[in-house]
C-alpha cells in the first residue's frame, strides 16, 4: 500500500507539473495584441459601429488576448491608399473600395458592372462567397477576411439624367474604375475623387454628377449640392476587410482562429447589414426632401441603359484576361452566386 501511495503521489506531482507548463506554454503563446483597424468613412458612418462590433467579437472569443482601437475619418491614412496600409502595417485592418485603384483588382472590378445586384444583404453574402475563390490570387500582400458591398447606388446629379445620351458632355464622379469607364463610353468625362472629397468636387463645379448610395448622400453632405436622383439599382462598390499578414503570421495558433472565425460570409453579412439598411431608407429620405426629385425609368429607358452598358462588359474582361483570368468564368460564378443569395436583377 505504502509503495502505490508514493506512486500516485509522484504521478499526480508529475501531471500537475504538467499541466502547470502547458498552462503556461498557452499564456505565452497567447501574447496580447493590439490591433490598429482603419476607416476612411466618417465616424457618424453605420460601418463604423459594425466594425466596432466585430472588433468586440473577436475580444470576447480571444478570452481578450485580442484587443482593437477604431480609426475612421482618414485618420491613418487617405481612403485611395487603405490597401498598401494594411499591406504595410500602417494599420493591421482595413477597410478598402478596390475600385479606387483602377486596373489592380480586375477581378474585383467585375462586380461593380451596372445591373447585377439587387441589394444589399443578399448581395454582401454572395459577392463574399464568390470572391474567396480569387481573393489569394488578386490580393495576394494581404491575408483577406471578408468582401461586401452597401445598397444599390445611382445618378445624383444637378440635372435630370433619363438617358445614356445624357451623359455625353459631363463630368462625373464614378464610385468605381468600372462604373467610370461606362461613363467614358457614354461620352462623359470622369472626376476622381475619394467619398470624402466628393462633396466639394461638386460645389466648385468640377463635377455635375456623382454615382453614390442613397443614405450616403445625406451622410457626405451632397445633398445641399446634387437635385436629381435616379430611382433605379444601377450599381453597388465591392469592399473588402483586410488584415497585414505579418500581424496575422505573429499571432498564436489559438488567435489565428479566432480571426478565421470572424473572416466568414457570415460577419461580412453581420457587418454589412446595417449600412445596407442605411442605404435603403435613404432613398425614401431624399425623396421627401424639397427641391429634390428622385424619378424612375419606364421599361424602354431602362432597357436602353442595359444596351448602352453591354460593352462595358467585354472591356471588364480584357483586363481580366491580361491578368491570366477567364472572364467568362468569373462572371457566370458571379451570377450563379447572386440567383443561390437571391439579391440578382
């Protein structure tokens, strides 16, 4: 009896013994990290509580090992360079519109097409379930956490804009390199601009028309500049989160999970959600205002707009085949993604 006690005695010191380094194997491994999350939209923007609310999600699972400080409004950087922020380490997540870089992201681009979503919530899900399967390829200086997109955006404009032949002689502000090369071939010219330079571009004239979101105009101020207001989905802007991939490579095993457990279609949904109803109720918004007018096309005006637009198409995928893509695949996984989330035209 006496040489089982000792035994036992001896085991259950060497468990302990143990088990006490391994506890501290795992709190070594779990260093705390702080992470830098970047926003180029303005701190009142519905992204940025949503933001705030996936950086408190991945505290809690981190057991609070991952913690996170909120940058909106610019402050880490200008809104046209948050890729190479988070590419850099400027900031350890960012918030990108890849249409701010015209020919980079060709891919990408193909979703900015006029007359492909219908909204906001099924078209986050399906935009993010169809980019994964490219995101390593076209963003390959980035680990890639999730893409969405905001409500269907249109014309908001000084004049009436009804038909692709009203373009010709404009200045426009395009939300996307796709969007302004449909500009370019309706005869306009494009303005570029960051949304935060929007407002001003127009108030000196530099612009006539901007290709916005509903609720955002209200939100940037370009209310007091634009009247008119196309009632039709013509497009909507693809955005990504992303994170360096040197942070991410620093983490601990346990934290790289926590953060591929919220890179998921199903936080891009949770954070794109209460921007897109945003969106949504802003065009009711504008529509009641005075001196605004917000009008829709009949059947034939819209019909000519898909014909005038068509060619826009075929140009999307000559630059995705210089980057080594077959654009007829990509855009028939696309749309094959829009009709399973339902949120197609």
């Amino acid at each position: 009896m006496r040489t089982i006690r000792s035994t036992f005695t001896v085991s259950a010191a060497a468990l302990a013994a143990g088990l006490l380094l391994a506890g501290g194997a795992v709190q070594a491994q779990d260093k705390p990290v702080q992470l830098k999350l970047s926003s180029w939209v303005p701190a009142q923007h519905p992204l940025n509580p949503a933001l705030q609310a996936w950086a408190d999600d991945v505290k809690k699972a981190s057991n609070g090992s991952i913690g996170a400080v909120l940058f909106p409004s610019e402050q880490l950087g200008k809104a046209f360079d948050h890729y190479d922020m988070a590419r850099d380490g400027i900031a350890d997540f960012s918030y990108v519109n890849p249409g701010y870089q015209p020919g980079r992201f060709p891919i990408m681009a193909g979703a900015s097409l006029p007359f492909l979503f219908a909204n906001g919530k099924g078209g986050t899900a399906a935009i993010d379930n169809w980019y994964r399967n490219y995101a390593a390829r076209e963003m390959k200086d980035v680990k890639f956490c999730f893409a969405f997109i905001h409500d269907p955006g249109t014309f908001h404009a000084r004049k009436k804009i009804v038909a692709p032949t009203d373009i010709k002689g404009m200045k426009i502000r395009p939300a996307t390199s796709t969007i302004g090369q449909m500009v370019t071939s309706l005869g306009g010219t494009n303005v570029q601009s960051s949304a935060p330079e929007a407002r001003d571009m127009l108030e000196r004239g530099v612009a006539d028309a901007i290709t916005f979101p509903w609720g955002s105009i209200s939100l940037f101020g370009i209310d007091k500049v634009v009247t008119y207001h196309m009632d039709t989905p013509l497009y909507v802007t693809p955005f990504v989160w992303v994170m360096n991939q040197s942070k991410y490579n620093a983490m601990s095993a346990a934290q790289k999970k926590v953060i591929d457990d919220h890179c998921t279609t199903e936080w891009a949904e949770k954070v794109a959600t209460p921007w897109a109803d945003f969106e949504f109720g802003g065009r009711a918004k504008l529509a009641g205002m005075p001196g605004h007018e917000s009008y829709k096309l009949t059947p034939d005006q819209l019909n000519a707009w898909r014909q005038a637009v068509a060619p826009g198409e075929a140009q999307w995928g000559e630059g995705v085949k210089k980057a080594g893509g077959d654009p007829r695949q990509v855009m028939d996984s696309l749309k094959a993604s829009l009709t399973k989330y339902k949120s197609g035209l």
